[in-house]
C-alpha cells in the first residue's frame, strides 16, 4: 500500500524495447564470462548470421564494414543445438555443407576466419576471437538485428567487463524492402529456379545450386505440412 512515485513505473517506450528483446530472443547474460580480458593484436571486424544459404545480402554486410576501416572480417556461424520444426525449410544446412560454402567465399570477399557457435553471445565471440589473438573493431549487423545486438554491444557493465576497443561497436546496414533475404533463395530453389538463385547468390556458391537444393529437398520433405512461403527471416 506504499506511495507510488512516477519512475517506478515502466514508461511506454521502455515497454516496447523490453517487448521487442523478447519476441527477437535476445541472449541477454546477466554475467559476463571473460576468459581473455586483454585485447587481441590483430583488429578485424564480425559479422554473425545462420547464413541458410549466403546471399548477396550477407556478402554486402561483409564488403561494407570492410571498407569503412580496411579490415577483414570475422564471420560467426550460429548452428543451435535445439532443434525446432521451422527448421525444416529455414535451417535445412549442416555445418558442413556451410563450411564449404563459405570456405568458397574467402576467395572473393575479405573473410579471415569462420567460427561455429552455438548461441550470439558478446562473451563467448569475445574469448573466441581473442584466444587467436583477434581483436573486434565493428560488428557488422542488419537493420532487423541491430536492436537485439544493441543491448550487448552498448550495455556499459559489458563493455567494461570486456574492456573492449573505445571505437567498438555496431555498423547498420539499412534494410529495406528490396533487401536480400535467405528465404528468398531457399524459395528460388523450391520453385527450382536456378536463375533466381544465382542473381541472389554469390558466384562462388553457383555451382552449389545442386547440392543446395536437393540438400533441402530433402529437408522439406521430413516434414510436409511445412508451409513453402514463410515471413521475411
């Protein structure tokens, strides 16, 4: 029955932050596990994706943080270990066939290295790289993703914690409606439409069409009542 004072009410904006950090599943860590806390020699710049297949898009990402100070980049492989029915049509990629389609990749863009991780925590990516002697400058990001990233890169208590570089931090690339997306290009394949998928593909991965492909194929078909067009992802 205590006096209610105005700040101990959530305002509506502060709601709507909260709300949408949870719909996007944001890996919020309440305590950072800091393993190697002086930084990397080598400056690179990250970039984070699931990458079922890679497109122009993610291949935009990577080209523009390079150019913004010169240095390669750092690509992070989400594979969770949890395995939910969706994955069917937007996860049907093993680790590795992505592997190799990346691998492909480095010979085109600025890639230095690819790590497979199982969750977008800023701690785990932090010791990850460090322990190679890598040191993060820019973390590459979407307009989509750029609020759930947001809370771990300008969250002072992590910053502090990870004694990360003063000029760390995140570099949008606008998305609009003519952005590039995965599910695109898996629909391109359904459709078995090979044009469509090299105009959003990059021509390194052209010749995967077929593996690509018959890979989820076969995927789709474990599960039939898996719907062919699914939401922007």
């Amino acid at each position: 029955m205590g006096e209610i004072k105005e700040g101990d009410v959530m305002n509506f904006q502060t709601y709507l932050k909260n709300q949408n950090l949870k719909v996007q599943s944001s890996p919020i860590l309440e305590g950072l596990k800091v393993d190697y806390p002086e930084q990397g020699g080598t400056p690179v710049n990250m970039f984070v994706g699931r990458f079922q297949p890679f497109t122009l898009g993610h291949a935009k990402v990577i080209e523009t943080i390079s150019s913004q100070n010169g240095y390669p980049v750092v690509i992070f492989l989400v594979k969770s270990k949890t395995a939910k029915k969706e994955d069917a049509f937007k996860r049907p990629y093993d680790e590795s066939l992505q592997m190799e389609m990346l691998n492909k990749l480095k010979r085109a863009y600025p890639i230095e290295k690819v790590y497979v991780i199982d969750r977008g925590a800023i701690d785990l990516m932090f010791n990850t790289m460090r322990k190679d002697g890598y040191e993060p400058v820019l973390w590459g990001t979407g307009t989509d993703r750029l609020q759930t990233y947001s809370y771990q890169v300008d969250k002072k208590e992590y910053r502090e914690d990870l004694g990360v570089r003063a000029d760390f931090g995140l570099y949008e690339i606008p998305r609009d409606d003519n952005a590039i997306s995965a599910t695109q290009v898996r629909n391109a394949m359904i459709d078995g439409d090979e044009s469509l998928f090299k105009k959003l593909t990059p021509k390194p991965i052209h010749g995967m069409y077929k593996v690509l492909k018959s890979k989820l194929d076969a995927s789709m078909a474990t599960n039939e009542s898996t719907f062919l067009t699914f939401k922007y992802f």
